[in-house]
C-alpha cells in the first residue's frame, strides 16, 4: 500500500479486501473522513496505531486475517458502531475496547479468545455480540452492565459456569449457548424477561433452577444433548413457548402442568425411560395442545 493513500483526505470508504496485504501503511490515520474500512480476507498480523484516528470510522471489517491483538489505540474509534473480528488470531482484546461507546455491533467468531476485558461492560450501545468458537472458559461479571443487549452468541465456547449478572441484561432476545461444558444455569436467568430463544445444546446440564419458569416471552427452549433427569414444575409457566427440545437426555419424569403449554407446537423426547403410566398420562395431556411429538 503507497503510503500517499493519506492524501485523499475526502475518502469515506475504502475497500482492500482479498488483497494478499501484509501490512497497512501508518497514513491511513490521515484518512479522518473514513466511514468504512474494509480489509478482510488479508495476511494482516497486526495494525498501524494510527487507525485510532479515524474518529468517523462507524464500520471496520478486520476479518479472515491474522490479527494476533489490536492497538490499544482502537478505542480511539469513537463513532465505530459495526466490528468485525471473526477468524483471527486473537486471544485477548485490549482494555481500551470499552471507549467503543457507539459500538453496536460486535462478530468475533473463530479467534482463540481465552478472556474478555472488565471494559466490554462499557459498550453501552452494543446490541449484537458474537463470540463463537473462542475458548472462553469464564465471562466477566461487568458483562452484566451490557443492558441493550439483545443477541449473544456463546457457541462452542468452554465455559463451565456463568456470571449471576447474565440476569442483569435484560433486553436479551437470543442466548446462544450450544456446546459448552455448562453444569449448572444461574437462578437469576429467570430475570431475563425479554427473552426469547434460549439454546443450550450440548452441554453438561443436570437440573434446571425454578427461576426457569419466569421467563415469560421465551418461544424457543433447546435443552437437547444434556444430563436433565427431570425438568422444574415450573416449566408450565412458558405460556408462550412453541418449540421444546428435550432430545438426548436422561428424562424419567416430567412435572405436571405440561399442558399447560398451550402455545406448544413442537416437543422432541426420549420416552425409553419414563414409565408407562406416567407417558400415558403425558400424552392424554398433550391431547389438548398442538403439540408434534415423536411418540
């Protein structure tokens, strides 16, 4: 890259995708017009710290390259509001991240991200988080903080527990979670009453808190690929849910007041191990739903 790119002062996008680029040049933070800067799908394993400059910088597409970190200098960013991360190599992202305060967005899917900053509870405008496919064993508490929140991606993560603030982000819609090693959910996931979509594929999950049951817009519940022997009474109390996946578990009871959910229309069990009186007594329940089951 010519470094007489920083004479074009009026530049305001700027696309360098699928380049073979190495390195951008240290000009680039001339370019203070840029709204959009484009430069996925590179071999960049690093950035000049003058990209802290492009303060009208609203989205920046750092994808498919080799980023190892970023310039603590990207919170400078102050009018970012989409940022794409995904299929680097980062394990960490730097303090200043939180300066991001118009961030809106934020997709970091496939980096080796092994902890997240105290800081990321400071983007306040952030809407969408996607952190797929990191190694994230623990979040941070301030994540709690993030109460615009409305989708977060946490697939294919190692993480073993979650915070108690995850109660706190009250605006989530969609939590993802399939994939993890989850023993346990917090009680306070009952405070999230906006939510809507809840998946927990594949993880770990033994019993399910009471709180459950508060979740009062949920649609969407994927419990299957877990260890839940039985479920919380309270799960009667889903009125709006459609589709329960209870595949691939260890069910040998079910509460009463399973119908109850009248707005049930599709249910994936085992029955192998529930016994004969109580399946019976099951489906004579679900003869007033509309529920599809597999049995």
């Amino acid at each position: 890259m010519p470094a007489e790119l920083g004479q074009l002062s009026h530049l305001q996008q700027l696309e360098l995708a699928n380049n073979n680029l190495a390195t951008l040049p240290k000009e680039l933070g001339q370019l203070t017009n840029l709204s959009r800067l484009n430069v996925t799908m590179n071999r960049l394993e690093s950035l000049p710290t003058e990209v802290g400059k492009l303060a009208k910088l609203k989205e920046l597409d750092l994808s498919a390259n080799a980023l190892k970190g970023l310039p603590e200098s990207i919170g400078g960013l102050k009018g970012l509001q989409q940022l794409h991360l995904s299929q680097n190599k980062l394990t960490g992202l730097p303090q200043s991240i939180g300066g991001l305060t118009k961030l809106e967005g934020m997709v970091a899917n496939g980096n080796p991200l092994t902890s997240l900053p105290t800081s990321i509870g400071e983007l306040q405008s952030l809407k969408g988080l996607s952190l797929e496919g990191a190694k994230l064993a623990s979040l941070p508490k301030e994540m709690g903080q993030l109460t615009k929140l409305e989708g977060l991606n946490l697939n294919e993560n190692p993480l073993q527990s979650l915070p108690a603030q995850l109660g706190d982000m009250t605006s989530l819609k969609d939590l993802h979670l399939r994939g993890n090693q989850l023993g346990k959910l917090p009680s306070e996931i009952g405070k999230l009453a906006n939510l809507e979509k809840l998946d927990l594929w594949g993880n770990q999950l033994t019993n399910l808190p009471e709180q459950l049951g508060d979740l009062s817009n949920l649609k969407d519940l994927n419990l299957c690929g877990n260890k839940l022997s039985t479920l919380p009474a309270s799960i009667g109390k889903l009125k709006n849910l459609k589709e329960l996946d209870l595949w691939n578990n260890a069910i040998t009871s079910l509460p009463q007041g399973m119908d109850k959910l009248t707005n049930l229309q599709g249910l994936k069990l085992q029955t192998d191990k529930l016994p004969l009186k109580e399946l019976d007594s099951f489906r004579q329940q679900l003869l007033s739903t509309q529920v599809r089951a597999p049995f």
